[in-house]
C-alpha cells in the first residue's frame, strides 16, 4: 500500500498495462522469419496502439528460447532503446508473469518509467526437436536417452493419473478443445480457427496415450508483447495481486496439483476478489490436464465435478476461459505461449479483443506453469488484473 | 559443495537392481543424484540398489495409434491389446512407466520392457544400458503370473 492509500488521500494510480501486442502464430514461417523479427513486430504493435514512442521506453524484459546468441540487451540495441532496466527471464510458461511481477516492482521503485516485456520464439521442426530433447541436464541425459523425448509422455502419464482420480474422460477433455477452438474462430492470429468437432478431437491420432494430437500444442513461431507505465492515463489494468511457486515439491508428488493451490487463498485475499468475480480467465493450456489442475488450483472448480464443470461453465461460456484460443488452439510460440494469456486478459480488459470481445470485462485472472523436470511443470503463477480508467 | 557419492561401493551394492542415491545423514533417496540432499541439505549420500516397484502410471510413444492403450480408472483392467509388429518405417513403440520404488522410494521414470497389466501393478526394477546410458527400465516380477498381476 502506498502511502496515500494508507493516509486516506485519493490513491496514486501506479503501474499499470497500458498495452499488448501479439503476432500471428505462423505455422510455416518465411524463411526471413526470426524471433529478433518476431517480437520487434509485436512490440511495434503496443507501441503504436498508445502512441508511445521506442526512446521513451526505458525499461525491457524477455523470454525466449531461441533468440541466441543475442540476449535481451543486445535486442535492445537492434530497437534502438535506452534502458534504465533491463531482464532476461528463462522460466518457459511462467516466464510472462515472472516478468510482470518484477517489471511492477521495479516501475513502483521508480527504476524505469515504460516497460516493454516481451516473449517470442521462432523455430523450425530441428529447433524445436533439439530444445525438447535438450530441454534441461535430465531430458538431456535421462529422459531423453530412456525414449521419454519431450513433455508428452510425461503428461500423458500425469492425465491418466488425473483421470483416474477425477472420473475425466477423454470426451471431457476433448469438450475442452472444442470450446477454445470455439474462441480462436474469432482470433485472427490464432493457428487454428476452424471449428472442431468432439468426434474430430476423438479420431485425432493417438500421440501418447491417452493424449492425441489435439491435446498437444501446435509449435509455432511468434511473439507477444506487453507495455506497462509507471503512470498511466486513459484505460489501464492493474495488478491487484499476484503469486507464485517455483520447485514447490521437489517433484516429489502427484503434479496434479500446481504451486497455485499453495498461494491461491492469499492471492485472492490481496486482491479482495474471489474467483466469482473473475469475467475472464487465462488458465496455461500446454495440455488439457493441466488446464484443469489449475482452474481447480484457483478455486474455479473441485475435482469431484470436473465433467459437470466444463459442461456447465466452459463449453457454455458461463466462465469466459482462452478466450483467444489458448495455446492448445492459438499455438505455442515457445516462450511467448507463456505470455499468450496474459496478453488475452489484459487485451479484454483493454476492450481490444475484437470480434471475441466480453461485455465490459473488470476483473480476470491469468496463470503461468511451465519448466519440466522429471515429471512435470516446476513453475507457476498467477496474476489478478483489474481494467481501471484515469 | 558437490555431493560425495561413494560410487566404489556402488559398484559392489547392487547386481543389475536399479541404482538411487540415499542421503547418508536422513535416508531420503532420489534418483538421479542432486547436488546435495534436497530434504536435509546434507552432502554425503551412497547408492542403493531398489529391486522392486509399483507401477503408478504408463504410456507408449510413438505408437501411431496402433500400440497397446493404456485406460484409466475401470478400463485399466483390460489387458491391452499385442503390439502389432512394426513396420520397417516406423519405430518400435517404446513403453514408458512411473513406478514408485519399494518401500522408500523414489519415483522413477523407467522404460518397460512390455505393456504391463494394471496400474498399481508390481514391478521388478533394473538398469539396462540405453542409448550409451546406463539407465532404469522395469519387467514383470520374476515367478509371477503377470495376469494375476501382485
């Protein structure tokens, strides 16, 4: 709490996001692509949209995987940007909140004025086999030399633990599927925007049973982009609270349970919201599973209803969740997947979704998970975000 | 500060049984080796050889929709179906497992040997060098019906 806050005065109006960007997920990139190319596009994007221009951006962060061998600084020289702040963040699907919770910290400290985040990857099929297989010193000297290569076989195994706890079948997962692809027919940068069908999502090849294709994420090239202000005018959505859990459990559970359900309450207390107040959610779709996971780690549902939860709630929209798709429709641009949420709830907030835009949207909430181990994510969080006007 | 595993021992502890490491000050056991005891922060830790484990959950990559499909909850009864033989094309399907080691852990994730029949199911535990690696895999327990399961 500021100190006006606590004397009573009018409260100061503190960072906020002013802006997103985000490109479109592209399948079959040129070959001119780059991730460098990626996120100069995305950031443009946010700039532009407030009218800011790049020598006033004086603080930036960025995840990727594969803007090597330059680093964050050194895209910062090809933007021609002057920092007070800068941060690299390698923390995969929780990388975009990692970043925002420091990004705040540092525009409340005063440290910079304007924050770019921004996250982006290009590959190609080589890239992305080489950084699964070597995704970390076990993939790369375990996992992937026992024939486990990649999250797939993992998570596999983590869904039919969940299935077997909670009832889930795959007809409910594939419901879904089939409600976000639903929100990604009115995301033009969406991968895949098609309608889908449950038979469709159920034929779907079996990838690792019983995952099939379409519970697995669509690699793509592409980056998103953020803006934040120290001091923000005209509409604006901030941070009322956040958390996070990094190596909670030593990968010494079940996974079925992410570090949210560690600091759920108390992030919900910070923000004197509930999960009832929540118009729109982004929830980190690597896998159907995992959606669920933290939709119940937040409060949304319990596991003894799962099935009725998404018939009731998800496919009807009740509860407005990837309203961009998520990733499992979207794609999962590497890095940049793990700010594809955050750039959707803040997009909504905003009022800039488009076709796919909620009625007056006040409150959402977006998670991070990511980072495998052994057997799966080591990383979550969450941010409560709230659309304010000055 | 490294951790001090005493793999002279471990050369003579443990036959062809699967290789952890326990914390020589707490017991907690992990596989593979960490830098230090993740429970205790201790530093000395020796191999221990686990024969035995409980399979907790399986799958098999790539399989191209042909493979043996592991069910879940009621389904998981059913044996599943012989692995088609492979087309000279398409790889063999390799059977990936999580199993709990008997009794003190820790979980590992292992390559079976075969389709195994039911979660829950016990399973002998061994190391098999695998892509130049001398790495964990699980089979069915030795003198065991593996229809009976354990």
């Amino acid at each position: 709490m500021s100190q006006a806050q606590a004397v009573g005065l009018r409260p100061e109006p503190g960072p906020c996001i002013v802006a997103v960007g985000e490109t479109p997920a592209l399948r079959h990139p040129e070959p001119t692509c780059s991730t460098a190319g990626l996120m100069a596009q995305a950031i443009g994007q946010a700039l532009r949209q407030v009218g800011i221009a790049p020598a006033q951006v004086d603080g930036l962060g960025v995840a990727s995987f594969t803007l090597r061998p330059d680093r964050a600084i050194d895209l910062a020289w090809r933007l021609g940007l002057r920092l007070n702040w800068c941060m690299q963040d390698e923390l995969g699907g929780a990388s975009a909140i990692n970043l925002l919770r420091q990004a705040w910290l540092a525009l409340e400290a005063g440290q910079a004025q304007t924050i770019v985040l921004v996250s982006g990857d290009h590959f190609t099929g080589a890239d992305f086999a080489g950084l699964v297989r070597g995704y970390n010193r076990s993939a790369q000297e375990y996992l992937s030399p026992l024939g486990s290569a990649g999250p797939n076989p993992l998570f596999a195994m983590l869904t039919q633990r969940q299935m077997a706890q909670t009832g889930l079948r795959r007809e409910d997962y594939g419901a879904l599927c089939v409600a976000q692809r639903g929100w990604a027919a009115n995301n033009p940068n969406a991968a895949y925007r098609q309608p889908l069908s449950l038979a469709q999502y159920l034929e779907a090849p079996m990838v690792a049973p019983p995952l099939g294709r379409l519970d697995c994420v669509p690699v793509v090239s592409g980056a998103s982009a953020l803006v934040l202000q120290a001091r923000p005018t005209g509409v604006h959505v901030r941070l009322l609270a956040s958390g996070a859990r990094y190596n909670h459990d030593e990968q010494e559970g079940d996974g079925l349970q992410t570090g949210i359900a560690e600091f759920a309450d108390g992030m919900w207390r910070q923000a004197a919201v509930r999960p009832e107040d929540m118009d729109v959610v982004s929830v980190y779709d690597d896998y159907p599973a995992m959606a669920l996971a933290q939709l119940c780690d937040l409060g949304f549902a319990g596991t003894d209803d799962l099935p009725g939860f998404i018939a009731r709630r998800i496919a009807t929209r009740e509860l407005p969740v990837n309203t961009a798709g998520g990733q499992l429709s979207a794609g999962q641009a590497g890095a940049a997947g793990g700010m594809h949420g955050l750039v959707e709830v803040a997009r909504q907030l905003l009022g800039q979704a488009g076709a796919r835009q909620l009625q007056n949207p006040r409150h959402g909430v977006v998670t991070g998970y990511g980072m495998v181990q052994l057997r799966y994510g080591m990383c979550a969080n969450a941010a409560v975000l709230r659309r304010e006007e000055s | 500060m490294s951790l001090h595993v005493d793999e002279h021992r471990g050369d003579q502890c443990c036959g062809d049984q699967c290789r952890v490491v326990e914390c020589r000050a707490c017991g907690h056991r992990v596989y593979p080796a960490r830098l230090w005891c993740p429970a205790c922060g201790h530093d000395e830790a020796r191999p221990v050889g686990v024969e035995e484990g409980e399979l907790l959950a399986w799958t098999v990559v790539p399989d191209k929709g042909r493979a043996a499909q592991p069910g879940s909850g009621s389904d998981s009864a059913n044996l599943p179906d012989p692995v088609e033989p492979a087309d000279p094309a398409d790889p063999q399907p390799v059977f990936i497992a999580t199993v709990r080691a008997l009794p003190d852990g820790p979980v590992l994730v292992v390559r079976l040997q075969a389709p195994p029949a039911h979660i829950g199911q016990r399973l002998r535990l061994f190391e098999r060098e695998t892509s130049g690696r001398t790495l964990p895999w699980a089979g069915p327990l030795p003198d065991l019906d593996p229809n009976l399961g354990a």
